[in-house]
C-alpha cells in the first residue's frame, strides 16, 4: 500500500471522526449535565438532515437548508425535554423508555413524510470538488467538515471552561441540587443544553448528508457509532468526545480496508477494553 493511499484514509477516517464527534459532543453535552441518555439523538439526526435536504431542494439555497434542518433538531430536541422528559425526570429507566420511543416515533414519521429511498444534499459549489493537499487530493466538503468539528470542539470548550455558563454547567454536573439553592435557575440550562445538543444533533445530520445517505435505519447506526465515542471518550467529557470520536473514525476506516469481515468488532472491542479498564472512559468522571 502506498503512502499517499494510507494519507487518504488517514483524512477519510479524521473526516468520519469529525461527524461522529458534532454527534457524540450534543450527546455527551446532555448527558453530563442532565444524566439523560437520549437514545433519540439518532432520531435528531435523521430529522435535521432530511428537513436540510428538503428546504435545499425546494429554495435552491444549502444555507437556508442547514439553517432549517439545524433548527428543526434543536425544536424537536427542547420540545421532547420539556414535554416528555421533565414529568419522568430522575427515572433512569422512563428516560430511556421515553427516548427509545420517540426515537422510534420520529423515524417512523420521517418514512412516511420522505419515503424509503437513501437522500442526499446538492452541495454549494466552493464545497465541491477536490483540494490538493501535497501528494494527494481529496475532497474538499470533507476538509472543510474536520475544520467545522475542530472549530465546533475548540467553542464549546472555551464556553465550559471559560465561561460564567460553563462554571453553572460544570458546578451542575457536580451536584444540581447545590446549584438550584443558590438561585440559578437550574432547569432554564438544562433546556439551553438540550437545545444545543439537539442542534449538533441535527448540524451532524445536514453534513453526514453531504458525504453519506440519509435512509432509514441511518439513526441508529449512526448512534451505535456515538454512543462508542462517548463510552470510549468518558461520558459528560467534551475533549473525551474528540479523542474518541478520532479513534474510532480511524479505527473504522482501517478495518472496513483491511478486515471488512471484522469491522464491527474491530469498532466495539476498544469500547469493551476501556470498560474493563477504565469504566468511566479515558477522560470522563467517574460518577
């Protein structure tokens, strides 16, 4: 194999990682402040990608689709919180019964509003094509998607370290009741972090639609990818996220190369190592 064949799957597997990480960052946002595993995020993203298709198609204009499918997610994600997760709120199990039901709900009404066949979105023109990057070329919506997860990684970074919401956040994930007491409205952030994971949620979805399809069942494999990503990065941790979300994607990529047979397994079974060895992933918290 020659050496610029390895650098293109280098950026192919760097490039999957950075959708799986504008994923794995709402889903691990929620999570540590809220303790709510949202198995409807696939479902957020399935609906934002495919509201981006449609809004695209119908305008002629991309942004005005990714503004469209980004806020769609970002509705349906604060609207869940508020209507069905607050009554069920401290109940592990009715969260995620709850989830899995809506998650079941959105993907069933998005077969019947857009069908069965995959889809995908017609992108911009300066977003097509391809970049020459020293010995090879590749293409450039896939360079500009590793930009747009490092710039979206490096901004929620700064605001939870940097930032008087992100000291509410981080005081929050330790002991929400504390944080009540002291007159912060604690629920008011817990439905601003719904709505931007919610939101990355969907902004995953408008860009997975520009490199993969959007079909059905895309939600739930997609989450099954996030969900390794945030064990395997520590749950509730940003920067966990992104080192997880970079092994994984290369992992990925290697093994559907060289051992296609085995590139489930060669995915999950580093999930199953950090858990024997570190339950609480490589950069999270235990709880």
């Amino acid at each position: 194999m020659s050496l610029s064949h390895v650098l293109v799957q280098i950026l192919n597997g760097l490039s999957f990682g950075a959708l799986l990480f504008l994923l794995a960052s709402g889903f691990t946002l929620i999570f540590g402040l809220m303790r709510v595993v949202n198995l409807a995020h696939g479902a957020l993203y399935l609906l934002g990608g495919h509201i981006a298709i449609s809004v695209a198609a119908v305008t002629g204009n991309y942004w005005l689709g990714l503004g469209a499918g980004v806020a769609a997610a970002a509705l349906a994600g604060v609207a869940s919180e508020r209507v069905l997760l607050r009554p069920v709120r401290g109940n592990d199990m009715l969260e995620v019964l709850v989830t899995v039901g809506l998650a079941f709900i959105i993907a069933d009404l998005l077969l019947w509003a857009f069908g069965g066949n995959p889809r995908s979105i017609t992108l911009p023109a300066f977003l097509d094509g391809s970049l020459s990057l020293g010995p090879i070329t590749f293409p450039r919506y896939r360079v500009v998607l590793v930009a747009l997860a490092v710039a979206v990684g490096v901004g929620l970074h700064l605001v939870v370290s940097r930032t008087r919401l992100g000291a509410v956040i981080r005081a929050g994930v330790d002991d929400r009741e504390v944080v009540g007491s002291l007159g912060i409205n604690i629920q008011r952030v817990f439905s601003l972090m719904f709505v931007v994971g919610s939101a990355l949620a969907g902004l995953a979805g408008v860009a997975a639609a520009g490199i993969l399809t959007l079909r059905p069942g895309a939600d739930t494999e997609i989450l099954l990818f996030a969900l390794v990503v945030v064990i395997v990065g520590g749950l509730g941790s940003i920067e966990g996220a992104a080192v997880g979300s970079v092994l994984i994607g290369l992992i990925d990529t290697f093994s559907r190369l060289w051992l296609p047979e085995f590139s489930y397994f060669a995915v999950f079974a580093p999930m199953a190592l950090v858990l024997m060895i570190r339950p609480q992933g490589l950069l999270g918290k235990a709880f």
